[in-house]
C-alpha cells in the first residue's frame, strides 16, 4: 500500500497555542527553581552551621565587583523587558538594538566575573587547594559554595547570552514578529529567572560581612 | 493489510513516510508521540531484560557464595542492576512508554503540547543511556556504590561512578522534558468538552506524575553534580574533612528518590485504573477519589523521605514526623485498592490475561505497600532497615507494583498498538508462572530480613542458606514465566490474529480509533460528552 508522501505528520505542523507555551516555560522555570534550590539549601544549612566562617568568607569578597556586575544584570532584564514591549508595537530595529543590548551586558557580566574568579584563583583560593585546605571548615564551604553557586549560575547567564542570539536572529529574519513572539518573551522569563538568582546570590556572598 | 477500520489516511503509524531514506532516521526524527513511544517501549523492554539477566546472576551467585562472582563483581552487578532497572527502566517506564502512545489519544489531542521537545527528551534518554552503559564498559571499574551513589563511599570509590552519575543527570533531563511536556499537554490539549472530570484516570495519574517529574528531578540534578564536582574539584559538601555533611546527601538523593517511588507507581495505578472498569463492565468506582488520591500521594509523598534514613542519624522530633507523615501516603494508595476492588463488585468480570496482571498488581502492591508501613513505622524500622526485608518491601512495590502493570499494560494496549491479538492461553501461562515465581522469589526475602540477613551482602551465615535457595528458585519460576510472556507477544506481533477496533469493550477514546493506531489520532477531534466509563448509561 502506498501512503501519502512526507508533509502527512500531522505532529509537525501541530498548533500550539500562545499560552500553552508561556505556561511550558513558567514549569520549566519552576525546575531551575528547585535545582538552584538544592543550593540555597546547602548554603542555609552551611551558613547556620558555621556562621562565623561564612562572615570571614564574604570579606574576602570584591564588593565593588559584585555591585557593578548586579547593576549591569540587573539594566539587562530592563533592555530585555523592552524588548519585548518593542516587538509588541512591531518595532523591529529598536527590538534587535535592545536585545543586542542585553547581550552585550551579558556578556560584560561574564567578563567581571572572569576576573573576579581569577583573583581569588591567583590568591590560591579555589576548591582543593592547599591555601583554601588550610583555612577553616566553615571557609571551606563557603567558598566551594561561591564557586559552585556563582559557576552554575554563570553557566546559566551564558546560556541565556546564546539563545537572546539566536531571538536576535529570529527577530532580524523576522519569524519574530509582532504576532509571534512568544519565543522572545520566554526568552524574557528564562533572563529574568537568571536576575532574580543573582538577586539572592549577590547579597549572600557579598553583604553578609 | 486489514481495511476494517483504516482511515482516511490509509495507514498505520508505523508504516514508511518515506520522509528519510533509513528507516532509523526517519523514526529517530520523527515528532510523532505514538513513534516515540514505541521506541521508549522497546528501549525500555531491553534495559529491563539485561536488568532482569542481572537480578538472576544475584540470585544464582547468592546459591553458593563465590562459585559465580567474586566480592567485587558481585558489589558490580547489583549496582548495575539496580541503576538499570531504577534509572533506565522503571522511573521513566510507563510516562514515557504508555503515556507518550495514549496520553494525546485518551484526551482526544493530535499530539503532546511540544512534539519536538518530546523529541528531544527520547534524544537525552538515549544519550543518558548511553553514557550510563559507557561507565560499565568503558576503562576502569563498573560502578560499586549501589544504585543511591551514597556519599563518602562515591566520592572516594576508584570505580566510574563520575560516568554513571552523568549519564542519570542527563536522564533526569529527559524525565523533566517529558514531564514538563505532558502538564501542559495536560492542561491545554484536552478534546472539546473532555473537562477535567471527564478525562480518564490515567491522565489524571499521569498528570499528577509530571508534577512530581518536575519538581523533584532537579533535585536529584544537583545532588549529582555535588557528586561530580565532588570527584572532579574536590568540591567537599559531603566531605567532613571539608566541612560537608555525608547525611546532607541521603537529604538531598531522597528528597528526590522517594518521590521518585511515585513517579514510577503513579501512573501504574493509572494503567490498572483503566483495566479494572473494562474488564468488569462497570464504571470506576469512586472515580473522583481515585484521581485525587493520585494528586494526594504526589503531594504527601514529598515529606516522607526521611522514613529512609531513619536509622542514619536524625532527631527524634524529625523521625517521629515522617514517620507519622509516611502512614499518611498509605490513605490515599488504600483508597485507591479499595475503589478497584469496589469496581469489581457485582462487575460481569472477563478474566483476561490484561486483568489477571492487574489483580496480581492490586495483591502484590497490598503486599508491599502494608510491609511498608511496618517499615515507616520507628521501632520495626530499626530492627529492618538495611535488611532483605526492605528488598523484598520495594520490589513488591516496584516489580510487583509498577512491572506487573507494565505487562498488564502490554497486554491490554497490546492489539492497539500492533494490529494484533495476542495468544491468550500463553499469556495465562507465562502469568502463572511469573506470579508464583515472585512470591517465592520475593516473600521469602521478607522472611529473610526478618530473621537478619542484611541486604547488599556477597556472603552469610548457614542458617540464611535455606531461605536464598528457595529464593534463588523462585526467580527460576519469574524469568521462566517472563520468557513466555514475552516469547507470547514478540510471537504474535507477526503472527497474531489481526485485532477489531475495540477487543476489550473499552470506553475511552482510544478504541473509538482504527488498530493498529492511524497515523492521524483522529479524523476529527472528538467532542466529549460524558465520562470517561459509561458502562451503566450504556446499558439503561
């Protein structure tokens, strides 16, 4: 028997509707939400435990760093949000601008973060290493839980800076449009989610002192 | 071909689209929810058969210490069967087997919410699989730790366990994808009319199911990469060299993995949901109760998962909650066995093969879920933990719970997803068989424990060699009656008679379609205008 010929799949052309895909993303926030989670459980637990370390910890801190970093995080959900509200009045250049925006503050979010880490590495001060092994527990711990926290969530910022890339290509083709964007503005969310973890990190790793 | 009931379309939806020129691109490719399915049901099948070749190889070796493996192997392969049968077979198991094929069909949708994310996580569970394997085959030793990669030993252990735990971080990916997939699918793709009390009750598990999917695989998630970045960096938060706490990490793992448990159970009580109405001809007894137990078993078993350790180091206060906590989760499972069994009450009951799995699932999760609460219980607890009972606990849950209503499963979609009858006579058989194996096989483990044979131990003293040989035969009953049952379905997949529309008499909308399942769900998407078992409408 012969069957029809290749476009048949129903499944690929399949509506989906615009809620559908906001809710999609707010679940898959609620995911990241408890994988960070584990973390801020750790630290809690840690930070009750050895108060005092955590205290000596957060001195060794760049404050100045971590304030410009949360400023520029914190400018880029505002660009992104303006995006979105461009796009939605059919702005497609000032859309594009603000996205590469966002990018560009992504992108210098790492780079601060970059030499922060690479401060504290040339102090000798990194998971395993003798200087770090010869400080107390509490220290120890706190500072694992710096690298792995501020590390996941750096992972997650670069992340975020591929797929805005890829809305800014979409938005430049066009598939991005006004009718369409819910790809942009789960974008939004997921740069967003990003923000708000580095909300509670700043002030966690920074302004314990 | 059959044309009694082939649609419009003309084709089942296994036949060539001839979209690629291999036929494994095209499936692999493919976003349609009933190909992904079969591919997870057939993956899924062979994990479970090399898992189930490991369980024998326990067995066997456990007849005469030494004579088959020696410590470490044996510490190998109980590992390796436990992850296989946990990581690969079981937790992702019937959502993404039997929910992936029916969950659309049974709601009257064309597809889930997000084919090409569905896609995407069969891609990740074969990755994961993969990855999971490499660390069995790959330089070095197979992992040792056991299946809960419990903290210091994993850290420290020589053995590839940084491949393994990979590989299941990867799987958990998939497991939220898929659970992520179905909510939503859940929520927005139900047929016109199909409101939420007229969705069937596997849905409704299945929907329960994603929720526990996606708030607790990121969980396990993170508990991994402790693990990996524990191996890699020296990173010590189980370490108490480094200040870290080995008890955080039975926190964390079972705050994940006894929820876990529901993941793999849910949608099990989902299937035998299904199967007891048609098979009685009668309408699911307690329907509404039936499907809120589900969310109440989802929701309560979030805050048991200290029943796990409690013997690991906790406050008395912490032990006495979940403890309480625990006796909790058994209200809403009890009434669900009492509902089943309410249904079969005055039903005109058909005793087929899909039903005799089904009542052996409501006997054998009796079983398990009431040694259970011997186990959740503080004082029995100590006394237990760490025994064969609990091997025998979990395993009627799990095998007898969740495998035997896969098979029942198999069985009852059996000629909707094939086209074809099975040999009913052989799959009574091949039940007899397995069901009599298992309780040698598994009850004799609880006697085992209660005397105070530890679990996980190569060697014992004489007087547990009588119990492990009894033990040890009935898994030669189980793998007999699986060979039969399988040999029974992989038989008639080619030389089955062809299956009608609706063998069973089945009321949901799967048998309103063709046999084997149409490329098109539905010619038109069905408007709902009643429950979901309406035996006793239709006879008035």
């Amino acid at each position: 028997m012969k069957k029809m010929q290749g476009e048949g799949l129903s499944t690929e052309t399949g509506h989906i509707d615009y809620a559908g895909k906001k809710m999609g993303m707010w679940f898959f926030l609620f995911t990241e939400v408890l994988f960070f989670g584990g973390m801020f459980l750790l630290y809690s637990i840690f930070r009750y435990k050895y108060a005092q370390d955590f205290h000596a910890g957060a001195a060794e801190e760049n404050i100045v760093l971590g304030t410009i970093n949360t400023v520029i995080l914190l400018t880029s959900s505002l660009t992104i949000a303006l995006s979105i509200a461009a796009i939605k009045k059919g702005k497609k250049i000032s859309s594009s601008c603000l996205q590469l925006a966002t990018i560009l503050m992504g992108v210098a979010f790492l780079v601060i973060k970059y030499f922060e880490w690479d401060a504290k590495i040339s102090l000798g001060i990194y998971p395993n290493s003798p200087v770090l092994l010869a400080l107390e527990k509490g220290q120890i711990l706190f500072f694992g839980l710096y690298y792995v926290m501020t590390g996941l969530h750096g992972l997650h910022v670069l992340v975020g800076v591929v797929v805005i890339s890829f809305m800014l290509h979409f938005t430049k083709r066009e598939t991005i449009n006004r009718e369409n964007y819910a790809r942009l503005e789960n974008t939004g969310l997921y740069w967003h989610f990003v923000d708000i973890v580095w909300i509670y990190l700043y002030p966690l790793f920074y302004l314990i002192t | 071909m059959t044309t009694e009931g082939v649609n419009a379309a003309g084709a089942g939806f296994y036949e060539r689209t001839r979209e690629y020129r291999w036929v494994i691109a095209e499936w692999m490719m493919s976003t349609d929810h009933k190909r992904i399915g079969v591919m997870y049901l057939m993956a899924l099948l062979s994990f479970f058969s090399v898992g189930v070749v490991l369980g024998f190889i326990i067995r066997l070796s456990l007849l005469s210490p030494g004579w088959l493996a020696d410590q470490q192997t044996y510490n190998e392969f109980f590992t390796i069967h436990g992850v296989i049968q946990i990581f690969l077979f079981i937790i992702p198991g019937i959502p993404v087997a039997f929910g992936n094929i029916f969950l659309p069909i049974l709601i009257g949708a064309k597809d889930v919410a997000f084919p090409k994310i569905n896609r995407l996580s069969w891609w990740l569970y074969v990755t994961g699989a993969i990855i999971v394997l490499l660390s069995v085959f790959i330089q070095g030793r197979p992992p040792d730790t056991g299946w809960t990669f419990y903290a210091p030993y994993s850290i420290q252990t020589p053995a590839n366990v940084s491949i393994a735990v990979m590989g299941v971080f990867v799987l958990g990916f998939s497991s939220i994808l898929t659970g992520l997939n179905f909510v939503t699918t859940i929520h927005r793709m139900r047929a016109p009319g199909m409101g939420w009390f007229r969705m069937p009750a596997f849905p409704w598990t299945l929907y329960a199911t994603g929720w526990v999917q996606m708030l607790a695989t990121p969980v396990l998630a993170i508990t991994l990469l402790f693990i990996f970045l524990g191996r890699f960096f020296g990173v010590g938060f189980f370490d108490p060299t480094k200040g870290g706490d080995p008890i955080l990490y039975e926190h964390l793992f079972w705050m994940y993995s006894h929820p876990a448990v529901y993941i793999m159970v849910l949608p099990a009580m989902g299937i035998i949901s299904e199967i007891v109405p048609v098979f009685s001809r009668r309408s699911l007894f307690g329907y509404v109760a039936v499907c809120m137990s589900a969310l109440g078993i989802a929701i309560v078993g979030y805050a048991v998962w200290g029943h796990h350790m409690f013997t690991s180091g906790m406050s008395d206060t912490a032990r006495v909650i979940f403890s309480f906590v625990t006796f909790l989760v058994a209200v809403p499972s009890g009434v669900k066995i009492f509902n089943w069994v309410s249904t079969l009450y005055k039903g005109s009951i058909q005793v087929d093969a899909p039903l005799l799995f089904a009542l052996s699932f409501i006997f054998l999760f009796s079983i398990g879920g009431l040694t259970g609460l011997i186990i959740g219980a503080l004082a029995t607890n100590l006394h237990f933990h760490g025994t064969y009972f609990i091997v025998g606990h979990f395993h009627y849950v799990m095998f007898g719970g969740a495998g035997f209503s896969i098979i029942a499963a198999l069985h009852y979609w059996f000629p909707k997803i094939t086209g074809r009858m099975y040999d009913e006579r052989f799959a009574k058989i091949g039940w007899l068989n397995l069901f009599v194996g298992f309780n040698i096989l598994y009850f004799s483990m609880f006697v085992l424990g209660f005397q105070g044979m530890p679990r996980r131990y190569f060697d014992y003293p004489p007087q547990y060699h009588t119990g492990h040989v009894i033990s040890t035969m009935g898994s030669w009953f189980l793998v007999i009656g699986l060979i039969i049952i399988f040999a029974n379905l992989i038989r008639s997949i080619f030389k089955g008679e062809k299956a009608p529309m609706n063998p069973w008499g089945g009321k949901t909308l799967e048998w309103t379609i063709p046999s084997p399942l149409p490329r098109e769900n539905f010619e038109e998407i069905p408007v709902i205008t009643r429950g979901p078992y309406s035996y006793e409408e239709d006879a008035r």
